[in-house]
C-alpha cells in the first residue's frame, strides 16, 4: 500500500471521496480514474490497475455493485459480492481509493470527481467510452489501455467449471 493509506480509509463513500479528491487537488496531484466489475482479479486486472496508476500520482477505482454487474454479466454474476470486491482492489498497492457505484454507467461519479485522466481496459475507442467527452472537456485526457490477452473473469469462470473443456 501506499504510505498514508489503511485497507478501510481506501474504500469510500462518495463524500468522503470527494474530499479526498480535493485535498489531492489541493496537492497538486494528477487524478486518474478507471472503473470495472473487477469479480475475480486477475493478471489482466493487475496489469490495468498499474498501466493506469502509471498516468497520474492517485488511482480511483469505480467498482460496479452487485445490481448493475448482474445487469452487464447476467444473473449468475458476480461471484463475489460488491464489499469482497472492493476489498480485494483496495488492497492493490498501486490503488489509493475505491468507490462502489450501484448506476449502470459511471458517468455520474465520472462528473463528481473529474478525474485528469480517464482509463479504460479494453478494446474500446476513446468515443465510445463513457466519460469520455465531458473529461475531454475540461481539459482531461482518455487512454485505452491494451488488455492482456489470454485474460477474462469469464474464462476463468468456464475453465472452473469445465476443467477439461
């Protein structure tokens, strides 16, 4: 972890959040933010988590809750619950705070805390992510980071419960 951050002062409400943010600002320090269901963290995860925490001097992680990851990844999803979840990423030295957000997108968190810098995994284009213009507004930048090939919540979940398939 990084120095000055507790497992339980990671996880935020967006109050207190927001205050975070603003001493950071007060600091001078570049705020990165990127978002996910993050269910079961793997090394594509881990190697998003750090390409993005490489963009700025704090990471925001958006964490999905339970409700809006069974509306991206069906009823079965997620395997593990929103609280698990957060403290798994929280526990991520590279990560500084961690928010869960029940909406479908993050778009309104996205415009309370108006990160420097947005980042997405995947194979999106930059207009297409969500977020994207209104940071691109005033004066943010958008990265797409690469995913890590070979990686996915899903196939880990398939190859659990089909090992020899």
């Amino acid at each position: 972890m990084r120095p000055g951050n507790s497992l339980q002062d990671k996880i935020s409400e967006l109050p207190e959040l927001l205050r975070k943010v603003a001493q950071w600002r007060l600091k001078g320090k570049t705020i990165v933010f990127t978002n996910g269901c993050f269910d079961l963290i793997h090394a594509g995860h881990i190697t998003s988590f750090t390409e993005a925490a490489r963009h700025g001097d704090v990471l925001v992680v958006g964490l999905n809750a339970d409700t809006s990851v069974r509306q991206l990844k069906g009823k079965d999803r997620p395997v593990n619950h929103e609280q698990a979840r957060a403290t798994v990423v929280a526990a991520l030295a590279m990560v500084d705070a961690v928010i869960i957000f029940s909406e479908s997108t993050p778009l309104e968190l996205i415009l309370a805390i108006k990160p420097d810098v947005l980042v997405k995994g995947g194979d999106y284009k930059p207009e297409e992510i969500v977020g994207a213009k209104e940071v691109k507004s005033w004066g943010g930048q958008v990265i797409v980071n690469p995913i890590l090939p070979g990686f996915s919540t899903t196939s880990l979940i398939n190859k659990i419960q089909n090992p020899a398939g």
